[in-house]
C-alpha cells in the first residue's frame, strides 16, 4: 500500500528547521528519488512523494510546534524554487492517479491556508529563482510572496501553452480569487510559458515584492521576524505525532477506530467508524496530556488515511457504505469538551483536523451511502459523516431501536468546503430550521430524524434490508463518470467560495481535459512534452 505516513528524520525532498517562532521549509527534491521509477525529479520538481512530506511537515508545525507563528517556504536548491509537478510523472500515469494526485496536492495547499486563517500561522513564500506551475500555485497558498530579482527568475503558470491542460492546484481561480489579479491580465499571464519578472510581476500582483539578490535573504528574513513579532503566541511546546497504521488482513483495514473492507467484486466497500470507548480528557490540559491518544484526534487521522487509501488504491470501489458503532452518550460527552474548550490551542487543532476530514470524505470521488441499522451511532460528528454522505438510510424498528443526535460542533465548527455548516446546507430552503437543530441539539428517534429532514429513506423491519440492498445494486450499476459529476455538482448547494470553485473545477474541467486527445492523446501537448515533435491538436471548440 502507499504509504501515506512520515516523519521529519526521513523525509528526501524538504528540510525543516525552527528558529523560535519561525519555521524553515526549504525544498530540497532529490531527482534519484521519485515516487516511482521511470522519471526523475529535476529542478525541484514534485510528485506524490514529496507532496506527502509537505502534507506531514504542515501538520507537525501545527500539532507539534505551536510557537510557530510564521513559516518561510523557501528552496534549497540554487536559481530554482520549484518548476511543478513533474511532466514525466504526468504523463505516464493513469488518468485516476493524475485526478487524485491533483486532489491531494490541492488538499495539502488548502491545509496552509487552513493554518492562517485558523491557526494563527502566516506563511512568506520565498522565491529565490524561477517559479512554475505548481511551484507558483504552492506560493500562492502562502500569504505572501517574495521574488528575487536577479534578471532571469520569474513566475508562472504554464500549463494551457505548454502542456494542453489547466493549472492542477486551484491556479487559475487563487489567482483571480485569492490574489485578486485582474481578468485581462490573468488571461496574458495564464497563455505565457515564460510568466513574468520582477517589477512587472509585482504590478501585476503576482507576487507581494521583490528584492535584489544581495538583499534577498536579509529582506525575508526582516519581513519573518516582523510579522512574527505581530502575531500572538499560543504556547511553547505541542504533542508528538505518531505514525497511522493499519493492519491488513486481505481486503479488510484495521486501525484503531475505522475499518475498511473492501468487497471488489460488487465495486462496494464497508467503512466503519467507532465512538470513544474510554474516558476522553476534561479540558485542555487533559488534551495535552494524551498527546495523540485522544479519540477524536486519533478516529479523524485514522479515516483520513483510509479515506487517501481509498481514492488511490480503490479505483474500481464505486460505494463507500458509512456504519458507526459505540455509545452516543460517550461522543456527544467528548464534543461537548472540545466544544467548551474550543478556545486551547490543542483543541482548535483537533477540531480543524475533524474538519479537513470531513472535506476529504465529500471531496472525494466515491458515493456514499450511510447505514443507520441495529448498533449504530449517529451522532456529533459521526452525524456530519452521515450529512456529508448522499443518501442516509435509517432503521425504524422498536425492537432495535436506532437513535441519532445533533451534537455541539454542527452549528459552524466543522464547515464545508462552502463556508456552511452541513445543517445549513442541507436546509437551504429552511435557514431557521438548521438554526434551529444546531441550537437545540436533539437526540432523537429514527422516525423522528426523518420528520426532522435527517433521514433520506426511512425503512422498518421487514424493508430496510431490502431497501438497501437494491439502492446498493442500483448505485453501484451506474456510469462512475455521471456520478462523479452529479456528486460533485449536489454536494455544494448554497454559495461559492475560493475552495469550492477549485474543486468543483477541478472534477469537472481538469478530469475531462486530462482525458482529451489535445492533451494525452499520442499527439497532445503532455505526450509530446520534451520531445522533438511538436503537439498536434483537434482545432473544433467544445
């Protein structure tokens, strides 16, 4: 399996360093090194594998340093920050891998804008040579954008003139979106393979400044010092992360709190989450003391793992179906503690680690389906996975009882990739009513969740079985391209926001470009890339 998991001491392709309140993340690609044989990672390149080690070090800052308040993403290598995802990489690999590759490196960039904007981290991106594609769409997660202005290094997205396709990484919409780029001069930009320099650069807004290369280093590290002086300090020292494993066993995931088992054959997979089964901590220090023991932190790395396992190495599962287990009195009792302590630092962290979870589980291309029978646990956050899912079938039996309960982290703590609360999006038509539901926090019966609008199919005794079982048939026998778009289309009601565009982008415009001959075919820009001849394309607009 890939492994999803590291840790600083092994890392290839980043060096990560503190200084007090600032951290140090330099890229440092190793071209021998690759995710996988066949290519090799020149002038900083990026594949997977170094994408995982970027995922990880954002992490650690925030769970095992929370004296950093300010983290220079910089490069080791000379004249070069970072020219993208690897083009050889991109091109011999499967359509699903490029899609979901895309995905994560998104996701990764998402989890740094999620850290300023939550945590109290701002992030310099200091560009010390020629910055492209998805090394530029890297710089402009950070907050803000240092180039050196040596005469040769420049900025940009090169990807529709050169390679046939889009900018992977949220590009095109963080630049007019988040850095606020005029259209006219996006539209130039966005069709010049060799971007743009220094002043012009800055004029234009693509960057924040630019420094001669005498003053480069002294200049970043002024502006670090400064803004780091400007941002209040949350605490001296965190908890150490430990690896997620899971044990194998065939097509059956055991971790800790979540199971997967894998029934290939019906393209179905079984995904079962576990409430707390002992007493969780009473307040921040209690949190801290239990390092990454904690339920709530432990369950949501688990199924984010599984979650990554599933989208990469699970192409053909078309179902995902949702089953909780344990006692609701025990996860409603420690969301109330997190919710009572939302304001510790540690606590805010698990709390946004349960959030970007839960925007894997929506943003990932699978249907899911969630089964409320005989034992389950709907509730608090195992409540938003239900939400999160596009359909929730409910057991009404008085024999076996099913209950389901609106917890305290359901009115805005665990937003969607639109800025609602799942309740809110769910009840566009009835804004009072999702209010209302996260202000009282009912605990409830199956047929009472269905009369509250929590329930899409509501079956008894005798039909849940076979409810679910032909709703499984059904799913399962229909085109996974019309579903991927339907879901993706379905599961974002209500505004747009700069996440929700790129994504909803992205599995519309990015999947069909990556499939289109202008692009992979024997002839298109990515399959001709670096050879001598040139990339023929389909000239009719569709």
């Amino acid at each position: 399996m890939i492994q999803f998991q590291t840790q600083p001491s092994d890392y290839r392709h980043w060096q990560l360093t503190f200084d007090g309140a600032i951290a140090r993340l330099d890229m440092r690609v190793q071209p021998e090194h690759p995710f996988r044989d066949g290519y090799e990672l020149k002038l900083n390149s990026y594949d997977l594998g170094v994408d995982i080690e970027l995922a990880d070090a954002i992490q650690r800052i925030r769970f095992e340093h929370p004296e950093v308040r300010v983290v220079v993403l910089g490069s080791a290598a000379e004249r070069v920050f970072c020219a993208g995802a690897n083009i050889s990489m991109l091109g011999a690999s499967s359509h699903a891998f490029k899609v979901n590759f895309c995905k994560f490196t998104n996701e990764t960039r998402l989890s740094i804008e999620d850290a300023s904007q939550h945590s109290g981290i701002r992030f310099l991106a200091a560009l010390n040579g020629t910055c492209a594609g998805g090394g530029y769409e890297l710089a402009m997660a950070c907050d803000e954008i240092f180039l050196i202005d040596d005469g040769n290094s420049a900025v940009s997205l090169p990807e529709v003139p050169l390679l046939g396709v889009l900018p992977g990484t949220g590009g095109l919409t963080r630049l007019v979106d988040k850095r606020k780029v005029r259209r006219d001069r996006a539209d130039v930009f966005a069709t010049l393979q060799e971007g743009l320099k220094g002043k012009k650069a800055k004029a234009w807004g693509l960057i924040d400044d630019t420094f001669p290369s005498s003053k480069f280093a002294d200049r970043v590290a002024e502006r670090a010092r400064a803004l780091a002086d400007s941002m209040p300090q949350k605490a001296d020292s965190g908890i150490a992360l430990s690896r997620i494993t899971a044990e194998i066993e065939g097509d059956t995931w055991r971790y800790q709190h979540v199971t997967v088992e894998l029934d290939r054959d019906r393209r179905v997979a079984r995904l079962t989450v576990h409430a707390p089964t002992t007493p969780q901590p009473s307040d921040g220090a209690g949190y801290l003391a239990a390092g990454d023991g904690s339920w709530a932190l432990r369950c949501f790395r688990e199924l984010d793992d599984a979650l990554l396992h599933l989208r990469l190495e699970a192409e053909n599962i078309g179902l995902v179906l949702l089953q909780t287990r344990g006692d609701i009195d025990a996860i409603l009792a420690a969301e109330r503690v997190l919710f009572e302590h939302r304001a510790h630092w540690l606590v805010n962290e698990i709390l946004l680690q349960m959030a970007r979870t839960l925007r894997r589980y929506e943003l990932s291309a699978r249907s899911f389906f969630a089964l409320a029978g005989d034992g389950s646990c709907f509730a608090g956050s195992f409540l938003e996975l239900a939400l999160a899912s596009d359909r929730i079938y409910a057991l009404d039996d008085p024999s076996r009882p099913v209950e389901m309960a609106v917890g305290p982290l359901s009115g805005g703590l665990l937003p969607m990739s639109n800025g609602l609360s799942r309740l809110q999006s769910r009840f566009l038509a009835d804004p009072d009513h999702a209010a209302r539901l996260a202000a009282e926090q009912p605990r409830v019966s199956a047929a009472e969740a269905d009369e509250l609008g929590l329930v899409t199919v509501l079956g008894d005794e005798f039909d849940f079985e076979d409810d679910t079982r032909i709703a499984i048939e059904e799913r399962a026998s229909l085109s996974p391209d019309a579903l991927t778009g339907m879901e993706a289309s379905l599961r974002f009601a209500g505004p747009e926001t700069c996440d929700s565009k790129i994504f909803g982008r992205l599995s519309a415009w990015q999947n069909w470009i990556f499939i289109r001959p202008n692009a992979t075919g024997d002839s298109g820009a990515l399959t001709r890339f670096g050879k001598p001849e040139p990339a023929h394309f389909d000239w009719r607009r569709t």
